[in-house]
C-alpha cells in the first residue's frame, strides 16, 4: 500500500511554531530561526514512531544547551536547574507532541508510540530502513533544532518500483 | 474541588499544573498519576471531582482507564490533554464518557474557555 503523505514541511513549520508559543517561547522574543540546513548537528534526539495507514518516525533533535533550554522553558526554571531527566522528559514529551500533531493530519488507523530519547546524536542513531522526507531545521538561540519526518521502506517500495 | 492530572510526564503534569493556575484555577486540589493504572487507582481512592488525563500512557492508556472507571460505576468528570486528536479519538473518548478534548500544545486561555464552565 503506498499512502500520499500529506504531511508537508509548511505543517511541520506550523507545528512547531505552536510548540514556540505555547511553550518553548510563550513571549515571542526567541524563535526558532530557520536555516534549511538538514546537516546541521545534533547532540541529543528523541522520537516517536507511527505505524498504520502510515509508518515512520518523527525525531525532534538538538544541541544539548537547546534540550536544556527546552527544559527550563517547560518547568519555568533557570537552565542550571533542570536535571538528566527533566532534559529526558522534555525531549520525550516535545517528540510525543509534534508526533501527535503529525498523526492527527495522517489517514485513519495510525497508531503512535511513546516517546523514545537518546542523549546522543541523530546521526549516530539513523533508523533502519526509514528515509527522511521531510524536515524543519533552525537556530534557537544561536543553538541547532531539527523536528524531521523519516519514512520506512515499506511504505516507500512502490514508489520505486 | 480535588483535580486528578494524569500523564506519563512529569514535565508535561508540572505544565497542566502551571497552566491551570494561569487560567485562575490554580486554588484546587491538586493530585497527579503517572501512568495510566495509577490514573485509575487514584481517581477511584483519592475521590477526585475532576480528571485531567493523556491519552498514550504506559499501563494502560487515558481511553482504557476512563471505560474502566466507567465500568466500575465511576461517573468522575472526565478529559482528555493530548498532542493526538483524530476524528476517531475524539469520537471514542465522547463515546465514553468524556467531557472535554485539548490538544497539545494548549494555552492557558485554552484551559479557561473548557474549565471555566466545570470548576466554575
């Protein structure tokens, strides 16, 4: 079955304009500035994978000052505050969001995952058989972010063959 | 009135809390679960009059706990704060017995305009 994404980098873009406002940047005085570059680094990752109508993964990716960052916006504390977990937390439920949003514009019968986080890099933890479709990449704060779309192979086979 | 916030979370339970207080509603009692059968086990002991509750937990999910109170004879009044709402969802969680639906990310003027008219 090969399922139309109908997920695009401008609803992605919307979503985590939403994720800015209501959490990350309640103010409006640090947004995320895009650069559209899919190679930026990352130091830390969390995901949520989807599987159903449609199958892949949604990664929210970062430096480690903007995961720490992002956790004293979410517990209104000041950055040398936050702990391991509430860095972990944070990145987990950032994930769970922008998954969340992405499967409610997804066909019926999608099902989504806890979240997963992994302190280390995305590009060390590529994810099998999955290739990214799509992406929003930026600077917070002069740190990078990434919010991407990674598709699996099953769903991608008739498009090549 | 005693309110029940269940998510697996805690960050995201400090931000229901943080965000019920922004829309003046934080002089209530307040309780948390952290998955979905300590949701259940709480509302049933802890005797709250409202629940605030995720949807993807670990246990059981928000849907679950609520058939499950249902099932035991429980009418708490009942919510869903969830980063997922598909027309399936929302028509399960009404068909349950549910009062309310906010999506993740929500605003404090979110929370006013569907609690003002339950805590009053």
């Amino acid at each position: 079955m090969s399922v139309e994404v109908e997920v695009n980098e401008s609803d992605l873009a919307e979503m985590v304009e939403q994720v800015w406002e209501s959490y990350l940047d309640p103010e409006g005085i640090s947004p995320l500035i895009p650069t559209y570059d899919e190679n930026q680094p990352s130091e830390v990752h969390s995901s949520v994978s989807i599987t159903g109508s449609w199958s892949g993964h949604v990664v929210y990716a970062c430096s480690r000052a903007a995961a720490q960052r992002a956790a004293a916006a979410f517990l209104a504390m000041e950055m040398d505050e936050v702990s391991e977990d509430d860095i972990s937390d944070t990145l987990g439920e950032l994930a769970n969001i922008v998954g969340g949003n992405v499967k409610a514009m997804l066909p019926a019968g999608a099902h989504l995952s806890l979240p997963q986080v992994v302190l280390v890099s995305e590009s060390s933890a590529r994810y099998p058989n999955a290739k990214r479709i799509s992406g929003v990449y930026g600077m917070w704060e002069g740190e990078p972010v990434s919010v991407s779309m990674w598709q699996s192979s099953a769903d991608n086979k008739e498009e090549g063959a | 009135m005693k309110i029940l916030i269940a998510d697996d979370s805690r960050v995201m339970r400090q931000i229901v809390v943080r965000t019920l207080r922004q829309a003046g509603f934080g002089d209530h009692d307040l309780v948390e679960a952290a998955d979905g059968q300590e949701a259940f086990d709480k509302a049933t002991a802890e005797k709250p009059d409202l629940v605030i509750s995720d949807w993807n937990m670990p246990h059981m999910t928000g849907i679950e706990v609520l058939r499950q109170l249902r099932a035991a004879g429980n009418n708490v009044k009942f919510g869903f704060v969830t980063s997922e709402c598909t027309p399936e969802m929302m028509t399960a969680a009404e068909g349950a017995g549910a009062e309310f639906f906010i999506v993740k990310p929500f605003t404090a003027e979110r929370f006013d305009e569907v609690f003002a008219p339950i805590l009053g």
